[in-house]
C-alpha cells in the first residue's frame, strides 16, 4: 500500500507516531510539508522568525529522510488544495498525519478529510503533540477540568496506570535522555519514526519538490542564527542535553530571568523538533531515580502538564480562541480605550512604559522572540491591570512576536494573568511591578542586558529609577524623559482604578 505522510507541527523523525503508524504497516510511505498560504500570507511580517525556524528544521529532517532512502515534498499552496492534489498525484489510499488541537487546524483538516473521501482516500490522524488529549483526562463525572491541580493529579494517575512500554506511540524511541552513544546505536538502528522495526519503506521525492530557498517563499533571514536559537531535531537535542544537567536545579532558578534556568525548549515543543513523550519520560525517570533531581524534575512535568491543561481547555471550549473570556461574565469588564488606551499599548509594545523589569522583558521579545516565563506573566499583568488595556491586545501582539506562540498556552496564560480564565489568578491580586523587579531581578542584571542606559544606576534604584534621588540620577548619566521614560502611571493609582474596573465581578472573584 501507499501512504502520504502529512508533516505539520511534528517536524521530526524519531518518535513520530503517525510515520510510525504508516512505516509500521508496511507501505510505501512518501512524507511531505505545506507551507500553507492560508497561515503565511497572513503573517504581519516577512522577517518572520518561526517560518526561518521551520525552514531550516525542514532542511535537517529532509536529510535525515533522505539518509534513509526518502526525502521530504515540500509544497507552497493551500494546503487544503495541496495535499488532496499530492495524493492523487502519487496514487496514495491514505493520508496520516498528528493531530492539531487549533479551532482553524480543526477545520483544515476536516476539509481535507472530505476531499481526500470524495476521491476514494483514506485519512487518518494520530495524537503526537501531547501525552494525553481532548477527553482522555476528565474529572470523575466524566467532564473537563477547569482546575489545574486536579487536573494534574488525574493526569499523573493515568500515566500510572497506563502500561507505558505497551502503549501504540508510547515513551519509546531514542530518549532524549538516553546516554549520547546509546542513543546513537539505537537512531542507527531503527528507521525514523520506527519505534519497532519498520515494515515499510521510505519512498523518494518525485523531482521538482524539494524545499524551497526561504527567499523564494518570500520570507527574509531574522536573527535567529545570531541569537543562537537552534533549529530541527539536533537543535532541541542540543538543548536538552544542556538542560538534563540543569534540570535539578530548575525548581529555584526558573523565575529569575537573568538566569539559565528553564530548557527554551518552548519552540521546539511547538514545531514538534521534539516528542513531548520523550521529554514526559525522562522528567520521570529524573524525578524516581535522582533525589538530587526530583524536585526540580518534577517542577518541569508539572509545567508540560500545564501545556496539556491549555490544550484540553482549548479543546473542550474552542470559543477562546474566538476572543471570548472563558469566564464570559469577565467580559463585561470596560478597558481603556481610544487615543489614551493606543498611546498606553504602544507604550508597552516599544518597552517604554518606564517600568524598567516590564521594558527590558519587552525588548527580550522584540530581539529575540522569547520570554522569560516570570516575564510574561508580570507583563501581561501590566499591560491589563496597571494600564487597563484590554488583554486581548497583548494577546495579539505576543501572537505576533513568540517564536513558541502556541494559540491554546498564549491564550491561557493571557486569560491566567487578566484573571477572565481556567484557574487564573484571583482578579483582586495584581502584581506590584517594582516588588517583583526586587524579587526576581535583584541586581538589575537582566535590566542591564536590555536597558543599557540604566545600567550606571546602583541596584537598589534600578527597579525604580523615578524614585533615585536626583544626585544618584546624575552620576548615573540618566536624565529621566530623555534618556528613558518617566513612568506612563503611577501603580497605586493604576491598581485602585483596576480594582473599581473589575468591582463590577464582585462577589466572583
Ligand atoms: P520551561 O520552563 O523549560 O518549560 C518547559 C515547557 O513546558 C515549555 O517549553 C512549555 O512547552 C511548557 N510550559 C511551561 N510553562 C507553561 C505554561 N504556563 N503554560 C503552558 N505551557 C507551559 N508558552 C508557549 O509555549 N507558547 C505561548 O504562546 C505562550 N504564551 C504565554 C503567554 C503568557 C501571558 C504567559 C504567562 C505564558 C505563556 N506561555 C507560552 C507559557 C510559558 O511562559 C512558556 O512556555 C515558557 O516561558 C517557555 O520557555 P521554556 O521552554 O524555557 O520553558
């Protein structure tokens, strides 16, 4: 038989489950990539750091494909037009690819279902992206959760209970966390995506379908070679292997920014240059057989679960990706708007809100397109609970810039630190953006990386330059309303207003 292996967000070749899948029943298995103008054209920019992300991880998974007797068709289309057209062409009875949770993929992908069955083909879609999905953890009566420690605790309970070595797609393959020379016999021997030994064989591109130069998609290089983001499987590899040594040490160090803490591995587990099985399976192995690990191993599963917890929200509540609240009583809330409310957002935007923690964070974004975790949920806060801009802005504008911008983690974290969503933040806390500067920024150093022209002022006034004395001003060189911003509000002020805007929620908090 003839399979068509559609390649999404999945950009990988170990432990792959739906080339897996097709390897396994022993076709003849062809594999490709759309880059889909109904995604790309929509992009607000053609120096686009995720579509030179996906470019260079197609380049290595192509050779990799290639090493093994295939090869990637890359295609530049609608996919909805592409991929039916491709099948036919190559006379395949069945399309598979991994299952993506978006509302917009869901629909894609039924489209291309119905065309693929009105021509006598098959489509099949596997779940990959996560370890457990949609109903596969549900509460006890049998509905979603809307509260992550519950959650977390059934979704521990299932991988317990599950029979992992059995599983279809199971935590197999060459583990990121298996020594380097085991991993390298084990890749050696088994065919990509193969987690038994494969039946079925790679077939070769037809000609005419090889990856495209990124110029010719119309897209320009960024900076992401200079900033030293990794790309494809070796790139995630290269990470991980850096964090496994690290990872013991995550549960202190992952909220101070000037610090290498978390993995950065956000934008592989977003294009799938990774398998979220193997990284599920090494935190465990790290939090039973390591005590000097196990707390910060078990801190890190608990932040793929929160990932899983967004996607299920996602799933069972598609309407937030519609702009909805999840809570829609949230959404009688009035936000700031006109000139005074583009003049705050801009401010935000630029990093010139004169908060300096919230104004580096920013920069961080727009040189680099990463946050820090601690990062985002102090500017999110800011943008909606000290200027009282409508969250869904900020939403849109972190859409835009993330290179791991995932629709279901963005929108929850968004509705997390506005307090409209799943388990979110009681609405009457709000982050002091100075306490948390001193807390977690103590010495300015994460300032100074991104603000230099405050980087002469002693650590006890970096956080809030406006407060220095006037002399401490002078011999740091900072004239404040030239050389950076006199703070756009005042907090105080800003949180009593916040507090009356969302007053309207009283008694729902
Ligand atoms: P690590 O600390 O190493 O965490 C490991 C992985 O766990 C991450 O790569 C990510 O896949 C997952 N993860 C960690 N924290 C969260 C979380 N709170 N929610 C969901 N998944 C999580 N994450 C995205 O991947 N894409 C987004 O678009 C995104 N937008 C966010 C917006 C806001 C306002 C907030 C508060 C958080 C957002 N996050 C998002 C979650 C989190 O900030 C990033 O996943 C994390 O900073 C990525 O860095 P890392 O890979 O070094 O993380």
């Amino acid at each position: 038989s003839r399979i068509l292996v559609w390649f999404r967000r999945d950009l990988r070749s170990q432990d792959h489950a739906a080339l897996a899948a097709a390897l396994g029943e022993g076709a003849q298995v062809w594999c490709a990539f759309v880059f889909d103008r109904d995604i790309l054209d929509a992009l607000p920019s053609r120096a686009d750091r995720r579509v030179e992300f996906i470019h260079d991880s197609l380049a290595e998974l192509d050779a990799t494909l290639r090493a093994n007797g295939g090869g990637l068709i890359v295609r530049h289309g609608r996919a909805c037009d592409e991929i039916p057209r491709l099948a036919a062409t190559l006379g395949v009875g069945a399309v598979y690819a991994n299952r993506d949770y978006e509302p917009a993929a869901v629909a894609r992908d039924a489209a291309v279902a119905q065309a693929l069955r009105a021509d006598g083909r098959d489509w099949r879609d596997f779940k990959d992206q996560v370890v457990f999905e949609r109903g596969e953890v549900l509460t006890g009566a049998g509905t979603p959760f809307s509260v992550f420690t519950p959650y977390k605790a059934a979704w521990m309970k299932r991988l317990a209970d599950a029979d992992l070595a059995e599983r279809a797609t199971g935590l197999q393959g060459p583990a990121p966390g298996a020594p380097a020379a085991e991993r390298n016999a084990r890749a050696a021997q088994s065919a990509p995506g193969a987690e038994r030994p494969a039946a079925g064989r790679l077939a070769p591109p037809p000609p005419g379908h090889e990856l495209p130069a990124l110029e010719s998609l119309g897209f320009e290089r960024t900076n992401l070679r200079t900033h030293g983001i990794p790309t494809g499987e070796s790139g995630a590899q290269r990470l991980f292997d850096e964090f496994s040594d690290r990872i013991g040490a995550y549960r202190e160090a992952r909220d101070y920014p000037a610090v290498r803490g978390p993995s950065y591995l956000s934008v592989h587990l977003r294009f799938g240059t990774v398998s979220v099985r193997g990284l599920a399976r090494f935190a465990l192995q790290a939090m039973r057989a390591d005590p000097a690990a196990s707390e910060g191993a078990a801190t890190w599963l608990s932040e793929l679960i929160w990932r899983e917890f967004y996607f299920q929200v996602l799933h069972h509540h598609p309407r937030v990706a519609e702009g909805a609240a999840f809570r829609p009583e949230y959404d009688r809330i009035a936000w700031e708007t006109g000139e005074h409310a583009d003049r705050l957002f801009a401010a935000w935007c630029a990093g010139a809100t004169g908060y300096p923690l919230v104004d580096a964070a920013m920069l961080q974004l727009a040189h680099s397109g990463y946050m820090h975790n601690r990062l985002r949920m102090v500017t999110a806060s800011f943008l909606a609970k000290d200027l009282g801009v409508d969250w869904r802005r900020g939403e849109a504008w972190f859409a835009a810039h993330l290179n791991d911008f995932d629709l279901a983690a963005n929108n929850g974290g968004w509705q997390w630190a506005a307090s409209t969503g799943c388990d979110a933040q009681p609405w009457f806390r709000i982050f002091n953006p100075v306490t948390q500067s001193r807390r977690f920024d103590p010495e300015g150093r994460f300032i100074r990386r991104y603000l230099p022209q405050l980087s002469e002022l002693p650590d006890k006034h970096i956080h809030a330059p406006w407060l220095a004395p006037a002399a401490v001003l002078q011999q740091a060189g900072l004239r404040l309303g030239t050389h950076y911003p006199r703070p756009v509000v005042d907090h105080d002020v800003a949180r009593k207003a916040t507090l009356a805007r969302y007053g309207v929620l009283k008694g729902e908090g």
